[in-house]
C-alpha cells in the first residue's frame, strides 16, 4: 500500500532532454503519460513539469541548480528509485508552494464539493491524492459522513474544517493525516477510529489545553496526545467502541466494555497507568448511546471519560475516577 505523498529529493542536474527520457518515455511506455503545462508558475529558479496519465494519475517534478523534487501518485520512474524522500516541510517553499497549489486544485477539478473545505483539503490532500487512498479518503468524507451515524457529510466536513483551521495540528499534519490510511477501500471502522483522535484534540483545545500527539513513553508505545497547560500535563490515550452492528458484542454497552477493556489490558497496561482515556463513542446512533448513558458503564480504566459528540457540537459524557482535566466548558455531564 502506497503511502502518503511526499516528495523524492534528486540531488543531480535535470534539463528537457534527461527529463523526457528519464521520466516521461518510461510513463508513457507503461501507464500512458503526457507532459502537460503546469497549471501555476513555481517562481524562483525553479522550472516545474506536470505530468499527467491516462489512469487518473499526477506527477511533479521541479528542479533548479542541481537539485530536483518528484511528488506524484503514480510509479515512480526508475531514475528516481534510490532517492530520499522528504515531508512538505522539508523541501524549498516554491516546490512546497507549487506542488500544494497543482494538487489542490487537480483535487477540487475531481472532487468539486472539498472546495468549500480549503483546510480540510489541504491538511488531507496527501492522503486525498494519494496513490492508493485518493477515492477511499474522499469518499470516507463524502459518502460515510466521516464516521459519523444519521449524519450529513456537509455537516461533518465543516465540523473537521472548523477545528483544523484553528492550525492547532497544522505542524503534525503529516503524522495526522497519515492516520486516516491509504487503503484502496473505505474500511469505515479503522477511519473513525483515526478521526476520533481529531475529535479528542477539538475537545482539548476547546477546554484550554495545547495538544501534542504520538507521546512515546518508556515502554515503546506511543500515547495518542499530551495535554498541557500552566499546571496540567496529563497522556491521554483515545479509543472508539465498533457500533454493535458491526462487531460481536450483544449492545453497545458490551460495546463499550470489550473496547475499552482490550485498550486497558494492552498499551495502557504496559504503560503501567498515569494515562487518561477517552472512550469516544461518536459512531453510535442516538438509541445506542442512550443505553450506555442510562447504564454508565464502568471501563476498567481510571481515569477515563466515556462521551458522544454530534457534528453539530453537542457532547455529552460521563467520567470514571478523578479526571485530571477540566472538561466542563466542552463537555455536558450525564452523570
């Protein structure tokens, strides 16, 4: 499975000549390739290439003075195999620029509705344009309303879009995005289980704290987040319960046990405690929420807050133990 784009770093001189040969013969032989104008100037030194293919695929290559950048989700030219790759932040601004400006717009001429979502576009688009989960990404948004039940996907895109314009997880963006997968299927259950994690950071930001995600702690595993603030900083851990229709448990209130119960007896109990976890319950629809509000039930983690957030904003939960985190101002208590 292909991974989220980033770019292939060429340190070596490219001119017109060596690119046709080098980069586009070998696409056109295979997949049927053609060398098209860029849509936007690159500035600077930099002379940038477009190509596009006859499967849907893009490609960029950008070089000056010796060095060159490719980005594309398509295969990669032979001449370019042995290459570093590099994230977005770690490239010169004009290629960064250019490329971003080329694939958000390709994104939006192929999936015109994210044009209303300009960060939801860009904070995804290595996963929107990837090689293998550009239509599984796009449709998890579109058509599975992002995770969320009896929902409109309108709705739910500006709820993500409302929060990531914020910035707060702008310099994560990679690491993050990467977690919705590039899987060439929708697999709706390991998806919502990446957004709820964007879900638990919203909440965290709204209560006051900044967010810092993949906390690696002494045991080898990673956290999901730490929470800080002046006096607080607390590893919190996110775990989202399969609705019931889609696992073994009898109910959601099984559901919710068996969840949180493998999470407890693995990574947090290897963690050995000191850790809060946040159930999130936002797959469930609202009969299958109502039962776990009325019963409350325990997760054999403490602390930990159990909750349901609607894409119109509304959360309501429960905690169990003595929560270190003031949740008050985002979070509506049933209990």
């Amino acid at each position: 499975m292909a991974r989220p784009l980033r770019f292939r770093y060429s340190p070596q001189s490219w001119n017109d000549g060596r690119i046709r040969q080098e980069i586009l013969q070998p696409l056109q032989s295979n997949i049927g390739a053609e060398s098209v104008t860029p849509w936007f100037k690159i500035g600077g030194n930099w002379q940038g290439h477009r190509f596009e293919m006859q499967n849907g695929d893009v490609a960029l290559f950008a070089h000056a003075n010796g060095d060159a950048y490719w980005m594309g989700n398509t295969e990669t030219p032979s001449a370019l195999w042995k290459t570093d790759k590099f994230g977005w932040r770690d490239v010169p601004h004009h290629v960064a620029r250019w490329a971003k400006r080329e694939l958000t717009a390709t994104l939006h001429e192929r999936s015109p509705w994210l044009a209303d979502y300009p960060h939801i576009s860009w904070f995804f688009l290595p996963v929107f344009m990837s090689k293998d989960g550009r239509d599984s990404t796009r449709a998890f948004f579109r058509d599975h309303a992002a995770g969320f039940p009896d929902a409109d996907h309108r709705e739910t895109t500006q709820f993500f879009e409302d929060f990531l314009s914020t910035g707060v997880l702008d310099e994560y963006r990679h690491v993050m995005s990467g977690k919705l997968g590039t899987s060439d299927h929708v697999d709706r259950v390991r998806m919502s289980a990446a957004m709820a994690e964007f879900i638990a950071a919203k909440h965290l930001t709204d209560a006051g704290y900044d967010v810092v995600p993949e906390i690696e702690v002494t045991t080898g595993h990673s956290l999901d987040f730490r929470a800080k603030a002046d006096d607080t900083n607390v590893l919190v851990e996110v775990t989202r319960p399969q609705p019931p229709g889609t696992r073994a448990a009898t109910g959601p209130v099984a559901a919710v046990r068996e969840t949180a119960e493998t999470k407890t007896n693995g990574q947090l109990a290897d963690h050995g405690g000191g850790a809060t976890l946040f159930v999130d319950c936002s797959s469930f629809r609202d009969d299958e929420w109502a039962a776990v509000r009325g019963e409350q039930p325990d997760v054999r983690h403490r602390p930990a807050v159990v909750y349901r957030t609607r894409p119109n904003g509304h959360v309501e939960g429960y905690r169990k133990g003595a929560v270190p985190l003031e949740l008050d101002n985002v979070l509506t208590l049933v209990d």
